[in-house]
C-alpha cells in the first residue's frame, strides 16, 4: 500500500516538472492483405474458381502498436497472369484500388498477387511488403494440385503426358513451371492442353496444373523438390486430383531432399483412375539440367 501511495503522488510531480514523456505507440501503419477465401475466411493465398470476381482484403491493417484502424488503402498488383492485361504496379482491374476491400474479376487463368499500402488519418504510410494470392483455377475439368509440409521450401508439380517420367521429364510431354502450356490435345485446341497455374517457392503449396478437357490417355504425377533455401530441411509431398471440383484421388510422397523427385503414380482418364507409385529419382537422373540454385 506504501508503494502504490508513492506512485501516485511522484506521477503528478513528474508530470508537472516537464519529465520527458513517451509516446508507447508508433504512428506508422502495417499493411495486413488478405484475400477471401470461397467460404468467406480471409487467407494469404486462396484458390478462386476461374471466373468468379477476387475479393482482396485490408481490414485488419493497423497504426501505431495496433490500437488503431487503418483508413487509406492502395491497392496495386504484385504480380498477374501475363495474359490477364494488367500490369505490374498498376490498379487496372481493381474495382476501387483505394478501398480496405477491392475486387478483380479475372481475366485469365493464372496467380493474382495484390500489394497494399496502407496509411491512417494523420499520416504514417506503411513501409513493410503485405501481399495476398489468388489463384484463379479451373474447377471443371481435370485438376492435380500439390502441396507440401515445410515452410521455406520450394516444390514443384509435374505432369507428364505419358505413363513414365523416364524419357519425358523436363521435355515438351512434362508440364511444370517451364512448361506451363505444352500443346497435348488436338494442335490448336485449347480446352485439351494442361494449363500450370501457380508456382509457390515459399512453401506449403498450393501448385495446380488444370485441363478442361482431357485427352483420352494416362498421365504420370511427380513432386520434384527444386529449393531448401539453404535450411537443410525435407518435405512430403501429397497431390490431390479433382474431377469438377470433386477429390476423387491422393497421391501421398515421402520425405524429400533438395533435387529429389518422387514418381507419385499415374492418372488414367475418362476413367478417372489413379494408381500410386513412390518410385524415388533425382533430378539430374531423370534428365534434367544441373540443379543448382537459380535454377
């Protein structure tokens, strides 16, 4: 009780005699971005149904140590489908790039990735990256999506247009990042030729390949494990294949090290079949270039 009557009565006496006082909050902003997820969560990345409009979110950006809302916001893309007519560092397709909540319909397939800056009523605009991921996929039709275990870590998807990756890994048969439009079907004929939506290097996935309309045939799945970041760590890879946005089949991996490549086993369509493998390679035995990063 002695302490407490001490406290205040020294508290006025400093306040009196001008004894420095500090602020306990900043007064810049934190850029939160967010993008909606189909059930209505917010999400750093979410997969949006190709054409339905993107919802991209900046709610809960905040000033100082969190005790107020941010109110400015502007929106500008990180990142889009070079088909999609936007541009790096524009607003185009935004429908009001200066609100907490802007929405972009899609004009192709692909990954959308909005920044946000964010800014309070007395100034204090946001300095730090804040950006969220929408990938607009396909959900009629074929679809393989990959996703792994660790953060950090760089996976990637592969599809062959085949039953085996020997011969056909890393070729004009393989869609993966390098390859991400490869002309399978009738020439000329789009709804029958995979598309690679997204290329996630930072972890967790998701990684998705799409075809509208599949070609009668048997595709091979695999999992190449492209970066650690220098971590050393190892990751599990697990593709699940979608028929009209129904799971109808898992292809579960095993653990990985940086240039490993797990054959996870083949699809068959129309039967939609899948059959697992887990057949082990590294990158270089299946014929691919020197795997060194950047590849």
């Amino acid at each position: 009780m002695r302490a407490l009557s001490l406290v205040l009565i020294l508290v006025p006496i400093l306040l009196a005699t001008g004894c420095p006082q500090y602020e306990l909050t900043g007064k810049n902003a934190t850029a939160i971005a967010r993008v909606e997820r189909t059930d209505g969560e917010l999400a750093a990345t979410a997969a949006i149904p190709y054409p339905e409009p993107i919802i991209f979110d900046g709610s809960q950006s905040y000033v100082g140590n969190n005790d107020q809302v941010a109110s400015h916001f502007t929106w500008t893309w990180y990142n889009v489908p070079e088909e999609s007519g936007f541009t790096i560092g524009g607003s185009e397709g935004f429908d009001d790039p200066g609100n907490e909540r802007a929405t972009v319909v899609p004009t192709a397939l692909g990954t959308y990735m909005a920044s946000l800056v964010a800014e309070g009523d007395t100034g204090g605009m946001s300095t730090n990256l804040a950006v969220a991921t929408a990938f607009a996929v396909n959900l009629q039709g074929l679809e393989f999506r990959l996703t792994w275990d660790t953060d950090t870590t760089d996976m990637d998807l592969h599809v062959v247009n085949g039953a085996s990756l020997q011969g056909a890994y890393w070729t004009d048969n393989d869609c993966y990042f390098g390859n991400p439009t490869p002309d399978w079907g009738m020439p000329g004929e789009g709804v029958d030729n995979p598309t690679f939506i997204a290329d996630n290097d930072t972890g967790y996935g998701p990684e998705s390949i799409n075809i509208q309309n599949p070609a009668d045939g048997t595709y091979a799945v695999a999992a190449a494990f492209h970066n650690d970041w220098d971590t050393g760590v190892t990751a599990v890879p697990e593709v699940s294949v979608y028929v009209d946005g129904v799971e109808i089949h898992s292809f579960a991996g095993s653990q990985l090290q940086m240039g490993g490549v797990q054959f996870l086993g083949t699809f068959t369509w129309p039967d939609a079949v899948g059959a697992n493998d887990g057949s082990l390679f590294t990158h270089q035995q299946l014929g691919g270039p020197p795997y060194n990063e950047p590849l």
